[in-house]
C-alpha cells in the first residue's frame, strides 16, 4: 500500500459510508472503498485510493481486495442486517482488528456488539440528539461525549456576560471545569477566573449533562 497516516476499508458507500470514506482520504489515509451497486462505485472511483464492486458476504473476496491488511474497518450497511452481520465476521476472519459499525435498531446493535465490534454508531440518533440539544439551547454551538455521563459543550458567551471574568461564572458552583476559552480562532487557554470575556467568545466546558444544562439555564 502507499505511504500514507493510516489505511480503511469502508463497507457500504451509501451516504453515510461515502461521507466517512471521503473524509479518512481527505486526511491522507488509504481508503478502500466497497459497495455492489456499480454506480455507486464508479463515483467514488476518483476519490479513494481503492473503490470496488464486491459482495461483503464474501470472505474470499476481502482478503483478495486486501482489506485484512486494513488498520480498521468500517461496516455501514446498516439496514441490510443479513449483509451487516457477514460483512463482520468476514472482517474478524481475515484479521482486521478494529471495526466499527453502523447499527439501526437495539437487535442490531447488540449483535454487532457480541461480534466484538469495537464501537457501534447510530448517526440519525446521534446527530439527532447534538440538533435538538443546540435547537433546545442556542447558546450551546457543539458537544461531545466522553462517556459515563460526561460531556465536554462548547458554548457561546452571550452579550449579558460581555466583560464579565472567567471567576464570575462559578462554575464550581456547578461542578463544572473549564477546559479553555475560544475567541475567534485564537485559543485562550484557561489562564485563570481574571480572564476577561467577550462577547460571541466560545467557552469550552467539562461536565455531567444535569450540571451542564443546570449553567446553561442560569445565563
């Protein structure tokens, strides 16, 4: 394979797939990219280093395209479970140790899991849950999850708070941390509570959901 960061292999280049694909070349990684619809394929064909019209279900067929020797894989099927299923344990057979996989319901979900995929995805919830908590919130312009109920928000100073300082937040109040202010494109650090705030500066905020929504409703 080309020196590059990393290679991939993406399994399903339906929207979703093709999205995940496009980005992992556009960072410099080998990207090879499968699917059984030509059309599909053909129009990926300029964008990965490698796209083919192959059956997932078909073992043979991987280790030959030389997805076993994939850094990771993704399986992005999601609504044909039969093909989800095969297209992962071919995956576990020819050697590829790191999989993720697009699930679109529990059952599925848990089959994935029991496979030994290392993380199961379901974007329309995911990015279902990240609109309706920034529509809920206008302040709120990203959050990310860390597990166990922790998440990091990015969230935007309003005109109330303009020349407040960074003390005047108490957000030990709140038992939140402050991981850093952002001002334009300019990272701020977390140089102490004297730090002055502005207007549109985007707060970088660590903490449990409750405690998070808890500040928000209080500015």
């Amino acid at each position: 394979m080309a020196e590059k960061k990393g290679s991939f292999a993406v399994l399903g280049l339906g929207n979703f797939g093709a999205t995940v694909a496009t980005e992992l070349a556009r960072f410099e990684n080998y990207v090879i990219g499968i699917d059984g619809d030509d059309k599909v394929v053909n129009a990926m064909a300029d964008k990965l280093d490698q796209a083919l019209i192959l059956d997932v279900r078909d073992e043979a067929a991987l280790r030959e395209a030389g997805v076993g020797e994939c850094d990771a894989a993704l399986v992005s099927m999601g609504h044909d479970l039969e093909a989800s299923v095969l297209a992962t344990m071919n995956l576990k057979v020819i050697g590829v140790e790191t999989i993720w996989a697009k699930a679109t319901s529990k059952t599925h979900h848990r089959i994935l899991s029991r496979l030994g995929v290392e993380r199961v995805i379901h974007p329309e919830v995911d990015v279902g849950n990240q609109v309706a908590q920034m529509m809920n919130n206008p302040l709120v312009r990203d959050f990310v999850t860390l597990g166990n109920g922790f998440y990091v928000v990015n969230l935007i100073i309003p005109d109330a708070l303009n020349g407040e300082s960074l003390g005047d937040l108490n957000l030990s109040k709140f038992d939140l941390r402050c991981l850093g202010v952002m001002r334009g494109t300019d990272y701020l650090g977390t140089e102490g509570d004297n730090t002055t705030l502005e207007c549109d500066d985007r707060l970088l905020l660590l903490g449990l959901r409750a405690d998070l929504r808890a500040f928000t409703s209080s500015l």
